[in-house]
C-alpha cells in the first residue's frame, strides 16, 4: 500500500509478474483524503481462500475486497459510547466478554471514561436522502458497493451523497487473528479488536470466503486499555506530536498467542482464544433500547505474571545508555515451533 494517503494499492497480489520479470500493476483503489501521509501500512488477511486486505492510518482503518474486477474499501467504526465489553489490562485477569458486570470478570477492571476518550473523537457516517436512494438501487448487493463507489474512500462527496466524518484515535499497526478478526494497536497504547461482517448478494451474514460477498465493514467491538503505556511523544510530518503506542503486533504459528511490542520498551505475550463477545445490537421500537448481541471473536488475555520483566511472556528492554529512554519496537517476528 502507498502511505502517500490519497491513494493505495490494492494489495501484494495485485500485482502481475511480466515475462521480462517486472510487476505491472493490475488493481487500485482510493485510499482516503488528506495530508500525506494518510495511510501507514497494509495487511492482507492470510487465511486460505481470503482475498481482503486492510489499510490502517490517521484516524481510519478500511476493510478492501474485489467486487466486479474492482477493489473497494469499506471504512471501520469505531461505535464509542456502545461498547460494552472495553477493559484495562493494567493488571492482568480473566478476558471481558461484557456479558456481565466489569468488576466479575476483568481482573483489570473497565476501563475509565479519562483512558477511553483521550485522543478520541467519535467515527460516524451519515446517508442523507440521496444516499438511501443509492443504497436502495438496484446493483447487486445494492448497499457497500454503491456506497463505496459513490464515496471513493474518505472525506465528503459534494452534492448531498454521503457524507463521512472521521475521528478517534490513529491506527498504528494491525493484524489478522482470524478471517474475520482484526487486533490493531493504538498510539495510547491500547489495542483494539475489530470484527469484520460479510453480507452476501442475498442480504445475510456469509462466510467470509464466499464469492459471493456485496457488503462488509470493520467494527470495534473491544478495546482494551492499558496494555502498554504511550512511550514518549514523537514529532509528525505537520509539527504536531503523537505517542508511539503499539507499532508492532505479530500472531504465532500457532494461531493461540499474539506478541505486541510498543514505545515503552516492552514485549507481551497475549492468548488468542475463540470466544463470544457482548456488543450492543440495534434499538427496537418494542424495547426501547438496543438489545445486547453476542459476536463471535476473540477473547485476549495478557499471559505475564505480575512483576515479570525477563520473559517467559514479557520483555522488558531498556537502553544501555544513561538518560536514554527505551527503545521502540516499530516491528515483530517469531521463528515458528521446531517440528
């Protein structure tokens, strides 16, 4: 993907291999508006049969697939202010599911409102009068496709069609833990856990390695504070700073244990399990308020034991240098088990 902003590539297998043994690009989509750069990096989801990547940066993460020989991407929501299943990973406990009081279930305790909303804005869309004409049209899938045609990724489209307003908090590294699972890091140092939707031509939920997928989004059904402190602000291309948060995250082999690495100096070793998580559906007239719903996900817990600095789950790396700070992990890889 191009981090330049208002354009990315479509993905590693979009490009072609010639006989001379150059690549020609074969695919392209709209990446999102803005100051560059927009879009800090790309991941394609490597489960078998999948053909979806993600692009992730300032304030945006956008789910890509193919439909018709063209590549469009979906934005993600965040859904600030519904999430019931938020934490702290201050101190390690069992995961939240959000199926029931915070304090029996997450060790850590839920997260405070300070640690949720600072550097946060909320991420909405809003369809006037024309939109729901486009949605309502006749293409097949009718809905994501349109709607992604007729926005060309970020910003606004002039004439009343859409429009797309984008908040929260910068996206600073993302990875698939499932097909339909993406754990992205934040500048915070908070991690996120999204569930992607598959909508097919017929207008229910579909595998996601289906053919014959119309409509799809990124929602943030988790964010889980706390599980690695901010590390020391660092200058952007406009003059303004950031923290460095979480720049590295890595899935094992074995599909049950994540690695994040941050701007504090720190590694952590996080269980990936299968698990339900609580989320908030949408309000019914009959009860008056939004039903809770259960999303097949995952559950992460934070594996080191309290005051753990030498491994075996945590890492703590510092400078040899004296009123150096510690280093920042930007990236992450794991040889896989022998045998």
């Amino acid at each position: 993907g191009e981090g330049g902003g208002d354009a990315a590539s479509a993905s590693p297998d979009s490009w072609k291999c010639g006989p001379d043994g150059a690549y020609e690009l074969v695919g392209e989509g709209q990446g999102i508006n803005g100051l560059p750069p927009m879009v800090y990096g790309c991941v394609w989801n490597p489960f078998p049969e999948m053909s979806e990547f993600i692009t992730y940066g300032n304030k945006h993460i956008k789910v890509w697939r193919c439909v018709g020989g063209q590549w469009l991407g979906e934005m993600g929501l965040r859904n600030d202010g519904t999430r019931t299943a938020d934490v702290s990973a201050r101190n390690p406990g069992t995961a939240n599911t959000g199926a029931s009081t915070p304090r029996a279930n997450t060790g850590g305790g839920r997260a405070t409102s300070a640690s949720l909303s600072r550097s946060m804005t909320a991420l909405t869309k809003s369809a006037t009068a024309a939109a729901a004409s486009v949605n309502g049209g006749t293409t097949k899938g009718g809905v994501r496709a349109s709607m992604a045609s007729s926005i060309g990724g970020g910003g606004s489209k002039s004439g009343g069609t859409l429009q797309v307003t984008l908040g929260g908090e910068n996206v600073v590294s993302a990875v698939y833990v499932r097909q339909d699972v993406i754990i992205t890091g934040f500048p915070s140092g908070a991690l996120g856990v999204w569930f992607v939707s598959h909508i097919n031509d017929k207008g229910v939920p579909a595998e996601p390695r289906s053919t014959t997928i119309v409509k799809w989004g990124a929602s943030l059904i988790q964010r889980i504070a706390d599980a690695h402190q901010t590390g020391p602000r660092v200058p952007l291309h406009d003059g303004t700073t950031t923290f460095g948060g979480i720049r590295a995250l890595c899935l094992r082999s074995d599909g049950k244990t994540l690695l994040s690495g941050g701007a504090d100096g720190w590694i952590h070793t996080w269980a990936v399990e299968d698990g339900k998580v609580s989320v908030k559906g949408r309000p019914t007239t009959t009860v008056g308020k939004a039903p809770m719903e259960k999303r097949s996900a995952v559950l992460l817990r934070k594996l080191a034991a309290a005051g753990e600095k030498n491994g075996p789950h945590s890492w703590q790396i510092t400078s040899p240098y004296k009123n150096e700070g510690p280093p920042a992990f930007r990236a992450l890889d794991c040889r896989p088990p022998a045998g």
